[in-house]
C-alpha cells in the first residue's frame, strides 16, 4: 500500500462515518505558561478531564506567567505542582525543561512560537532541543504546532490511530500514519489540522457513548 492508497481508504472510511475537516478549530492557549502545562499533560491523559483545566487554572492563577520568562519567574517563587494538582515529578519537570528551551530561543509569546515553527531552520533548532528533554517525542512536538495555530499540526495519538485501524490501514507508524492523514486532507482540500481535530473529536465522543451504555448496563444489571 501507498500513502496515496491508504489516504483513500481512510477518506472512504470518514465519509462512512460521517467525519470530515471542512470546520475550522483553533487550538493553544493566549498564555505560554498553560501552553507548556498542556503540552506537558496531553501524552496519555483524558484531555478534557485532566489537560485542559489544569491549563485554564494556570492561566488564571498565573496571569504573569503569559510570557516564558513570566512562568519562569513564577516557578523560581511558587508551586507550580499545587497550581495545577499535579505531583509527578517527571511531567513538572518537563514543563520547567521545556521552558527554559523556548527562553533560550527567544521564544517569550505565542506569536514567538508561532513564527519559530513557520521558519524551517528555526523549526529544526527548535524541535532539536525540544527532544532532547526526556519524554519528549514526535507526538510532543507536532503537539507544539497545534498549539500555536498551525494549520498543518498533526499529532498522531491511540485515538487517531483507532480511525486509521478502522479504515484498514495496517502500517501503524507515526510519520506513516502523519502523512497519510496529511494526503488524505489535501485531496479534500481540508487544513491537516483541522482533519486532526475533527477525527480526536470523534473518537472521544464514541469512547464516551460506549462508556455511558456500559454503565447503564452495570445499573440495570443491579
């Protein structure tokens, strides 16, 4: 099979289940410091329950952490882990690594991030450094993307996957799985990261109808 082929098969699918990327999402935060706790949390974690409000409390608790050197400065005096409710150690320092990368290349707002990631020589460094901290892998970095408004932000997860396996697609690795989803939205003329978010969109809310009927099912049985 091809990419080509394989973008086919998972458009056949999307069509089939009513899924496509004709509608616009904005993703990331106004605020470098919920930006770097979301990125942090997102790997393995309920997004919705744990990831974002954690992210929107930061920005409220911290309102100066909004600049890098902000959330620096708030780390150096305050508990960043009673903020958000978070006591793993490996993730908190993920978060301070992380900063201190994005300090070193300059990179104080969003729209610094934004413009680091269009550049190709800066996206390089950027991504280069950014991987060097532990935890740190492909699915972080696209991550990055989408965080900071990229139309062409995909960051390939259990849940994409679970789509693309339903399609029929049998290769299951990350840059394969990527550009199949990035084919698949140029023929339709869709923003990557817009099929992206629509297909995460999806799975969530079948995972939450199969866990409504299981429980439903659990009470009945009683």
């Amino acid at each position: 099979m091809t990419v080509a082929s394989d973008a086919a098969l998972l458009l056949a699918h999307l069509d089939s289940i009513g899924v496509h990327g004709r509608d616009r999402v904005e993703k990331g935060w106004d605020h470098m410091g919920a930006n770097l706790v979301d990125a942090a949390l997102q790997r393995r974690q309920d997004y919705g329950k744990v990831v974002r409000k954690r992210a929107r409390v930061l920005k409220e608790a911290w309102p100066d952490a909004k600049t890098t050197s902000g959330f620096l400065d708030r780390l150096a005096t305050d508990d960043l882990s009673a903020v958000i409710s978070w006591s793993g150690p490996d993730r908190l320092k993920q978060i301070a690594d992380m900063a201190e990368v994005l300090k070193d290349k300059r990179i104080e707002e969003p729209g610094d991030l934004r413009a680091a990631l269009e550049d190709p020589d800066r996206k390089v460094e950027l991504r280069g450094a950014l991987q060097a901290i532990r935890y740190v892998g492909p699915k972080t970095l696209d991550y990055f993307d989408i965080l900071a408004g990229l139309s062409t932000g995909v960051a390939v997860d259990r849940r994409l996957l679970r789509i693309t396996d339903a399609a029929g697609i049998g290769r299951t690795g990350y840059d394969y799985v990527a550009e199949v989803i990035r084919e698949a939205a140029d023929v339709r003329g869709w923003r990557h990261g817009d099929l992206d978010a629509a297909m995460w969109a999806y799975v969530g809310v079948q995972s939450a109808k199969t866990k409504g009927r299981r429980r439903r099912g659990t009470a009945g049985s009683c």
